[in-house]
C-alpha cells in the first residue's frame, strides 16, 4: 500500500494523509521563504514539491519511459519515414526544433531549480543543524533528486549547463555556463558521498523516499557511467557526429562502483525475493514493499501522475471514452513496445521470457460489439507485460480511465545494485567469487533448475570477457523497459554493433520471406547462437481462453494459462517461438474449438522489406531504395560491405546524444552550441 502520494498544481502541494483520499494544504507560495524554512512542517510541504517535480509527463512521468528510450534489440519504436524528421528520437534522427526535446529539458531543470531553491532554504535555515536528523533526512533526499535528474541530462545530452545554486543566488549570470560531464559527475558523487551517512535508511524512510541505500546506489550508477564510454564532440569540427571514449582513470570510478554497491549489499536491507514477475505486479497493485527488489520508486500520484501500467501492457481500446465487457480497468496505449526478436534472445527456461514478452491486446470484437476481445499481437514489437493497469486488482481503475495511472516507476532496483557490483569487480579483478555470485543471485531467480544456474556462472566465469557479456546479458534480461540497454551498450561501447544486429534480423527475416537473403544469416546466427530465423513461425496457432478458470495443458489439450488478470480472456498459444505443423488435434482446440490463426513475420510487400525494416534504425543504419545496407557516419551513407559485421573498432559512433533545444540556445544569447553534427 502506498503510503505517500504527491501532487502539485501551481505551486500548490497537498500530502496524502490515506490510500485514496488527498488532504490539501494551504499553498507554501503565499508564505514567504523566510516563513517556509522557519519550521520543520513547512519545509516538508516544500520538500514535496521538489519530488512533485519529477513527477510531470515532460520528465519522468511519460517521456524518460518511452520519448527517449532508444531503439535497441530490447526496446523499439517503429517508423516508416525515408526522411530525416525534427523529433525521431529513438530512431538517432532529430534536430534541435524537437518539441519534446524541449519540454524535457524545461522539466529537468525546473526539478533541479525546484531542488536547488530547497536545499539552499534548508541549509541557510535559522533551525538548520546538521545533527537533526529530520532535516538532514530531508536536504539528503533533495540533494538525491538533483543527481539522478542532472544524472539522465548527462547521459543524453553530454555536457550540459550546470550548478548547484539557485536562480536568485546567480544574480545577474542568467545563463548557467557548460559543464564537463567528467566534473559533473564528479561533484554528483562527492554531494551524495557526503549527505548519504546523514540520511535514513529504506526500512525507515520507504521506497517511495530517497534513502542512504537509493544514494549509495546512485553513486554507483552515476561512477559506472563516469568510468565508461560516452560520444563526446568535436569542437572543431561541429559537422562531425564525435568520437566514442573514456576517461584515461577510468578504473577509480570502478573502485567507487565497487565500494558503494557493497555498502548497499553488506546492509542487508534489501533483497531479491523469489519471484521476478512480482515486483511489477505488486508495484501495479500499488503494494510497497521496502524490503525487497526496489531500492527507489518514483512516487506517481494515483489517477493523477505517471504513464506506468498505460504506456507498458498490452493495448487495451475504448469507445467514446468508456471500455465495455470485462475490462473495467479502462483504456491503455500499450505504446511503450519490445524489440520483437527480443524474447529469441532468452533461455527458453527463464520465467521473464513469457512474463515480459507480451503477444496478445484488446481491442474491437467482431462487429465491433465488444472492445476487450483478445487478440494475437502480429507486427513488429511485442508489449511489454511487466506492469499494466490491467494487473491490479478490479475497482483500482473506473473504465472510463486513461492514463494517469499512479503506478511507481522503479528508477533504481537492487537487481541493479547486484550486477554493478559484478561489472565492477570484474572490470577491477575478475569475476572472483564475490563477483560470481552477486550475478548468480539475479540469474537464479529467473530459474527453477538450479543446476543450469550454476553451468551458466562456471561457464561465464571462464575469463573477464566472457563474464562482462553475462553481466550485460542478464541486465539486459532483467531491464526491459526501464530505459537501460542503450545506456549500458553505450558506456561498454558496444551499442553500434548491437544496433546492426537488430536492424539485421529485422531486415533478413523481411528478404527472406520476400524470398531472397541479406547474406549476413550466418552472422547472425553466430552472434545469437541459433539460427531461429530460420524457425520463425509464420503461423501462429492460438486459442482463447476465459480466465478465472484453474486451467492447465495436457497431451494437447488446453486447460489453462492463468495471468496476472484473472477477468480479462487471453491467449494460449501453441507454437509461440518456433513454426511448426497444425496442432496434432488439427483444427480442434479446446471443446471442440477451432483454434485460430494469425500470420506474422510477413513484413515484405512487392518483395521488398516494409518501411519498419528499412527505417526503424534510420539515423545510423537503414536500407536504401536502391537497395543497399548503409551506415550513417557524420551524415554520409556508407555501405556496409561484406556479410559479417564488423568490430566495433571499425563502426562509426551511434548519435545518440541529443542536440540542446533550440529555445535553449536562442535564450543563451550565443553561450550554447550544438555539435555532433546538429546544425
């Protein structure tokens, strides 16, 4: 049960004093900041407010989880355009007139204001004493926002304007100078090494508040980011997209890694749990468990704030403005989407495979009688199924409800925690025994046959190589969705070749059924280790069923495939992964059913592969009209010659870094510029 929630309008901040019911304070704006930093309760309101700022759609609430995720083999955003566009994002295909470029960037610094106006309050407080550990608590907890929002503006925009001071203490220096993203995260973490022994503990404090552990944590995240590869500019050259590097010391931030993640793990206040699926259905139930998986939620506001459960689930349609039939929950976008090759990358034993990967929606029934029918998910991305409203009990959500869901975001996990603290003692030692079993905690969970747990640690225990892929495998298992994989191939410096690789298997299953060959199938199969292209299913066979019904399979027959939804009908399907023949019951399924059929794969029209295979990658890989793969480097089409791929030595760089929006560099009166190739 949640015990907070927060919302804002203006400057007006309430505090939930139950479940379900908001108790409305008078507004801190019609008292002076004197008046406000004079008394403990005033400065919780103000507090509040800081958090009520992360909380808006332009940041946190909807675009850090869908907007800027970019295109991976875990997580895609289709498109079909063949021409550079203001706002592709996750396509590496923008310019600085994107809108919602801007409206992030407005966002992320009004948070860091909103935080900086607070802090400086507490601090210059006539009660301020760093003894009291109330208000120590409360400065900490402020001072973590600040880095996690300064965190993401790093890690998408590179060096960017940066300082700890609010706007009334910078007088007349209206424009905040750039920042080195080295020196900025630098001073992220020595802020929060040194406010983190001041601050309570998640027990104490609950995951919906920033706590000793979510600081630690965050020092590890912000080091591992520091310590790894980023696209920097060419100062002279503003034409060029940069070049890929890391700080020549770059194993300090490693020992930092290191350090803080063994504090967050030696504390024993947190813990995995047996179960992965879980954490997202309690977290969609509005369950806080401050024990467990989950070291920091984002606390949306229920009905009020955040996208979570509406973005992520499957699609569930509407009809003037009201869902009919069994869903009583509502209508969800089910936008936010997975790589559709993303589930061939797991174990065929690993229980987030099937949890994850979606294949089934609601939407119009026949006639357009009903809009909950089930129905098979056949284009090019599944849903991801680790949170929808769908999952919550009945009555959380009326059916005339949208987004706005409430539903906590988890912006940092102590499965997180755990495989840093494998990267990092690998990267320094090894993957020793410590190492080893910080991954082994995370994989085993995914797994009932502990036996193959352990050849998979021996086997990945075989050099240092062999052990980061482990680690970068099981986060990207483990992360859909949560806007990681292209952080992390992007600080490993793997992110360019992963990206051929995904555009590849969409654009070689694409020319095959076309009846022709990209000629890298070999490649990709040794990449993957399997050559499942070949088995893709081209039809699906696949029944109804009823929930609420104790339902099992045996020899062939349906008798059940229980979900989260214990209402809504969904799918079993009986050859998800690999085509084979008719069922052996031939066209019967379950009392004497038909079972029913859908085509998927077939993305070729004229014999030529759609638009989502050629342009889904487009700002740095895509298929030409005439025919020809070609990689993207400082604006030029290169072709991609050969069928392998080449190392990543010899790959141009991903832009993934965001230009600066144009509002901000008109307002800098000439202090802004914009490299990488933005002009």
């Amino acid at each position: 049960m949640k015990i907070k929630r927060i919302l804002i309008s203006g400057l007006a901040v309430v505090l939930l004093s139950s479940c379900s019911d908001f108790l409305t304070v008078e507004s801190p704006s019609s008292y002076s900041e004197d008046f406000v930093y004079s008394q403990k309760t005033e400065i919780s309101r103000a507090l509040n407010g800081v958090y009520a700022s992360i909380l808006v759609d332009n940041l946190y609430g909807d675009l850090y989880q869908r907007t800027f995720v970019m295109n991976s083999d875990v997580d895609l955003i289709p498109y079909t355009s063949n021409t550079a566009s203001h706002n592709a994002y996750a396509r590496f295909d923008c310019d600085d007139q994107g809108g919602e470029i801007n409206k992030f960037w407005v966002a992320a610094y009004k948070a860091i204001e909103d935080a900086n106006r607070f802090i400086y309050g507490v601090e210059h407080s006539p009660i301020f004493n760093k003894t009291d550990e109330e208000l120590m608590q409360m400065l900490g907890e402020a001072k973590c926002l600040r880095a996690m929002v300064y965190h993401d503006l790093v890690v998408m925009f590179g060096d960017v304007p940066f300082t700890f001071e609010a706007a009334a203490q910078l007088g007349d220096n209206y424009v905040i100078p750039i920042k080195d993203r080295n020196e900025i995260q630098d001073l992220l973490i020595e802020d929060l090494k040194a406010i983190a022994p001041n601050m309570a503990s998640t027990s104490s404090a609950t995951v919906e508040r920033a706590s000793k552990e979510f600081a630690w944590s965050l020092i590890a995240r912000i080091a591992l980011t520091a310590g790894g590869y980023s696209l920097h500019p060419n100062k002279d050259d503003a034409s060029s997209y940069g070049t890929m590097q890391r700080p020549s010391d770059y194993t300090k931030y490693y020992e930092i890694v290191r350090e803080y993640t063994d504090k967050v793990i030696t504390t024993g206040t947190h813990s995995l749990g047996t179960s992965f699926s879980d954490v997202f259905v309690k977290e969609s139930n509005f369950e806080l468990v401050n024990s467990g998986d989950p070291i920091f939620e984002i606390p949306f506001a229920k009905e009020s704030t955040g996208q979570v459960g509406y973005l992520q689930g499957p699609t569930s349609t509407s009809n003037e403005g009201a869902t009919l039939g069994k869903n009583v929950w509502g209508a969800s976008s089910g936008s936010a989407r997975l790589n559709a090759f993303y589930r061939y990358l797991f174990n065929e034993n690993d229980k987030r495979r099937d949890f994850v990967n979606g294949l089934w929606y609601y939407g119009n029934g026949a006639n357009n009688a009903t809009q909950d029918s089930c129905m098979i998910r056949a284009d090019y991305t599944v849903h991801n199924n680790k949170w929808s409203k769908l999952w919550s009990n009945a009555g959380q959500f009326v059916n005339t409800s949208s987004g706005s869901t409430g539903i906590n975001f988890p912006y940092m996990r102590y499965a997180d925690v755990l495989l840093m603290n494998a990267e990092a003692i690998n990267e320094l030692e090894g993957p020793t025994a410590l190492a080893q079993n910080s991954l082994r905690l995370v994989h085993a969970r995914a797994f009932d046959d502990q036996a193959a747990v352990a050849e998979f640690i021996s086997n990945a225990s075989t050099s240092k190589e062999a052990f980061l892929k482990a680690v970068l495998d099981e986060r990207k298992w483990e992360f859909a969705g949560e806007n990681s994989r292209w952080r992390d191939l992007v600080r490993t410096n793997l992110y360019g070749q992963e990206v051929v690789y995904s555009f590849l298997r969409y654009l070689s299953t694409a020319m095959s059924n076309a009846g022709s060959y990209s000629g890298f199938e070999d490649d990709i199969a040794q990449h993957d280790g399997s050559y499942y292209l070949d088995e893709l299913p081209e039809y699906m066979y696949y029944h109804v069923l009823p929930q609420g019904v104790a339902w099992k399979v045996e020899s062939n027959k349906v008798y059940g495939y229980p979900y989260p939804n214990r209402t809504m009908d969904i799918l079993y399907i009986y050859n998800p992964y690999k085509q084979t023949s008719q069922p052996a019951t031939a066209l019967t399924a379950v009392d004497g059913k038909t079972w029913l059929t859908a085509t998927l794969y077939q993305w070729s029209t004229d014999s030529q592969p759609t638009n989502q295979c050629r342009y889904s990658y487009y700002g740095y890989i895509r298929y030409t009209e005439s025919g020809n793969i070609v990689l993207i480097n400082n604006g030029v089409e290169t072709p991609l010659e050969g069928n392998s791929v080449p190392e990543v030595s010899s790959l141009p760089p991903v832009r993934y870094i965001l230009p600066f929006p144009n509002a901000a560099l008109q307002r800098s009166g000439g202090a802004y510029k914009n490299y990488y190739g933005y002009k």
